[in-house]
C-alpha cells in the first residue's frame, strides 16, 4: 500500500464543517462513523505492507496522523515505512512528490522481493 496525507484517525478533526458533512455529524453524535473511516480502527495483522509519505508542513492533514499510523502499524507487526517530505503542505506534496515515489517503488520492490 503506497499512501500519502493519509487521514488516519478522524476523531483528531474538530467538529468542522467539511468532516460533519462528509460523515454525517460530529465526533460525539456519530462516533461509529468516525471509527469506520478511520484506518488507525483497522489495523490487523493481515493488513498489507505500508509506504506512508507526508510533508511536514501540512496544515490540513497533521503529520502526525502518519507518525501514528506508522508507530501503530509498527506495533502490530506490519512492515511501514515512513518517508517525510520537509516543508512541504498538503498539496505541494503531491505536486512536487518524485523522491516519495521513488522511495515508494524501492520499498514495493524491496516487499515484493523483485
């Protein structure tokens, strides 16, 4: 799995409007919701390898959303790594992603024994 700017835990959003309409209220009236969309509630040992890739100045996705996904990823024995793109936001990460993805086929390469 290659991801980047991942939202992994909703309910570190506040109640904005954008999430509330996208899961159909807040945190304390719909938590169920929160959980489903939140990859953190689904991490399993049978979850594939990860290749999670994050700028560092991201404002709408906090890189701590991937640093937790990784730890937790991590934990539960499942093959992560985390590659950073410094000072770059949300959006320039993705414009500007050439050595994520580079990094990104070494890694399926590496997992995928080829």
């Amino acid at each position: 799995m290659v991801s980047g700017g991942t939202p992994s835990n909703l309910f570190k959003f506040d109640d904005g409007r954008l999430v509330v309409e996208f899961l159909g209220g807040t945190r304390l009236e719909v938590p169920s919701q929160y959980a489903q969309a939140s990859p953190m509630e689904h991490i399993t040992g049978n979850a594939p390898p990860f290749f999670l890739f994050h700028g560092t100045w991201d404002s709408l996705v906090p890189v701590d959303h991937a640093r937790d996904f990784h730890k937790a990823l991590k934990e539960a024995g499942i093959d992560s790594e985390l590659y950073l793109l410094r000072y770059r936001g949300h959006i320039t990460t993705f414009l500007t992603r050439g050595s994520a993805m580079d990094a990104a086929m070494a890694f399926l390469r590496r997992e995928l024994g080829d």
